[in-house]
C-alpha cells in the first residue's frame, strides 16, 4: 500500500511538472500591442537561445546621446531555425536593426518580426508570435 501511494504522487508530480511551461507561456496580445510598432537600431549586447522563446537585447542610442538596453523576444529557437537562424548568426556586439512591437506594460521590451544585420544587409524573420495582418 505504502509503495502505491509514492509512485501515485510520483506519477503526479511528474505529470505537474511536465504541464508547468505550458501554463507559463503566454500569447502575444498578452504581452504586446499590436498598435504599438517600432523599428530600433542598437548593438547586441546579450542572447539568450532557449526555450520557449530565444529573447536578445541591445544597446540603443537615444537622440540626446544616452544609452537604452532594450530587450526583444522572438520565437522558439526550432522556429528561427526554420528561417535561416543559428546560434551564431547574431554575435554579441553586432549592430542590428529590429522591426516589432513594444510590449503593453511600458518597459523596453518588444516583440521582434523581423531583425536586420546592418553589416551584411540581410533580413531575417524572427519566428514572431505576433499574427500576421493580410
């Protein structure tokens, strides 16, 4: 009876834990205003390739000359990979042009659609969550 009651809580606790990220993963209306677009220019100054979603930041330079660190989510790393990404294609320090949506809540946040290696030109879609407007 003892040993049933372990691989009962077990089992549960497995199936809780396995059901925790997709309770944690959020829509994109839930994070972002669509009617909020915006396109930055800055260099990068962190990536993070994971799961649910790969974010990177850059340093953005405002009109008066101060300096803004500014964070943007694309989508899942599988996602990018289907567009052309690798792990290596944006590197810390490379200038990027970023086209997306800020996020509702007024941080430096935003949704990437679509980011820009100003050294080369190339344009790379960013697996957004965002939907798409016909």
């Amino acid at each position: 009876m003892r040993k049933g009651v372990v691989v009962f809580f077990a089992l549960a606790l497995g199936v809780i834990a396995s059901v925790a990220p997709a309770i944690a993963h959020h829509s994109f209306a839930a994070e972002f205003d669509a009617n909020k677009p915006v396109t930055m220019k800055g260099y990068v100054t962190k990536i993070e390739w994971t799961n649910p979603h790969v974010w990177f930041y850059i340093d953005v330079k405002k009109p008066d000359g101060a300096v803004e660190n500014w964070g943007f989510e694309m989508g899942p790393p599988h996602g990018l990979q289907g567009r052309g990404w690798t792990r290596t294609t944006m590197k810390l320090g490379d200038e990027v042009e970023v086209a997306g949506t800020l996020a509702k809540n007024g941080t430096k946040r935003g949704n990437a659609r679509s980011v820009t290696m100003v050294s080369t030109g190339k344009k790379l879609g960013a697996a957004s969550s965002e939907a798409e407007t016909p």
